[in-house]
C-alpha cells in the first residue's frame, strides 16, 4: 500500500508538471534489484494508465523463477522483459520480450538484418528477431529443457515459495547476528532477502563511501539470496562466515 501510495503522489505530481504529450512511456520494475523488492507491477500499471500515459514497459529481470504463478499479460503493460538465465536456469544472456499485438505494430529489432520489415506487423518483431548475423543461438535452444528442469525441480510454485523460505531465514539469521534489521518489507522478499549492516562498518557518508569502494554497493544493505542449490543445513555455515 506504501508503494503504490508513493507512486500515485509522484504520478499526481507529473501529470501537474508534464503535458499529455510527454507522459509517453512509463517503465516499471517488477522485482528491483537494489534494495531487492516485490513491487506490485499490475496496480503501478494501471496507476500509470491512469496518470495518462500512453506506454507502459514492465521490467522483469528478476521475475521468471521469483515470482510464483507469473502471468505476463494479466499484469497490463505493453511490454514486458524478463531474464530467463538469472532464476529459470537457462543459459547466459537468456531473456524473453512479450508485447501486445498492438505494441508489436510499433516495434523493430535494435539490430537491422535480413527480415527487417519497413511496416511492422504482429509477427515482424519475431522474424527480424530469428536473423541477427553471426549470433550463437544454442542458449536460446536450451529454454525448453531449462524450463522442463525449472518444473520438476518444484518451479511454478513450490520452489520459489521455498527459495523465498530460505532468503527469509538467512536475513532474519544476518539481522540477529549483527543486531540490525531487514532492510525491505518481508511482504515485499522474494528470493533475495536485504539485510543491515552493522554500525560498527560506518554510518557516515565517508563511511559509505569507503564501503562502496570495498563492497561494490551503495548501500550499507547486505543482499541474501537463495536458489536451488542452497537447503536449511546450509545456512548454519553462513552466519559464521
């Protein structure tokens, strides 16, 4: 409630600032990445129809295997991007764009090559998609199995229900050690889990700076996260550590 509280002020505030003729494309996140959070991509959609925008792109890096039941469509964006290679298995540099019939009217491949199609249509973005030069598409091959794999290890439900488990318990487990908090809603934890780090690394702004530089991060966060590999005995190591 917080978050989309949050963004109908900010959208209040634009449609106050911007003529209708700006308010063009609107890109969301689904999961963010720093600070990790479950955001609620349908109702900061339609907050954003609503705000008078005309396009809405839902970035998904980290939801194909986060977020349990996924539904693409259902969501109402125009376009949405996911990752396939982070959380569903699949090789490196995986990813899927979906786009409505309408959208898909609208688009071209970044890369101009063999089916470049002067009026795009419903099936051009596909076909100017199949044909990009010398590209390995043996990655893209492997979806299939990756997603058979995803399936019979408990992914569309179970698994992501028991990474987010794990995530949690490894946060609350940091939290305690350290004497700090979880830096995120548990409502909003997926199978990545933020976590405080203890006053005793800075509270300063040179402090973060020297953490920064020390941690690659700009936060004083810890990011937890858990996948398949990973079961409860696993985390009795990881405190320690």
């Amino acid at each position: 409630a917080e978050v989309t509280t949050a963004y109908a002020a900010k959208l209040s505030e634009v449609q106050g600032r911007y003529p209708p003729a700006c308010r063009r494309l609107a890109c969301l996140d689904h999961i963010s990445s720093l600070p990790a959070l479950l955001l609620p991509a349908a109702a900061l959609t339609q907050a954003c129809r609503a705000a008078g925008f005309r396009r809405v792109f839902v970035d998904g890096a980290h939801a194909p295997g986060q977020v349990p039941g996924l539904d693409v469509p259902a969501i109402g964006a125009d376009m949405y991007a996911g990752n396939l290679h982070k959380w569903l298995f699949a090789p490196t540099a995986v990813a899927m764009v979906y786009a409505t019939e309408e959208m898909r009217c609208e688009l071209h491949h970044p890369i101009i090559s063999h089916n470049y199609a002067s009026t795009p249509n419903t099936e051009s973005l596909l076909d100017e998609a199949v044909m990009l030069g010398t590209r390995d598409y043996a990655p893209l091959m492997a979806v299939p199995a990756a997603v058979r794999f995803w399936r019979r290890v408990g992914g569309g439900g179970v698994l992501e229900v028991r990474n987010r488990d794990l995530a949690l318990r490894a946060g609350r487990m940091l939290a305690a050690a350290w004497g700090t908090t979880l830096g995120t809603p548990e409502s909003m934890v997926t199978s990545m889990c933020m976590v405080a780090l203890p006053e005793v690394l800075g509270t300063t702004l040179e402090d973060g700076i020297r953490l920064r530089l020390q941690l690659l991060t700009g936060t004083r966060h810890l990011q937890a996260a858990s996948h398949g590999a990973y079961d409860r005995a696993a985390l009795q190591y990881f405190v320690p550590a």
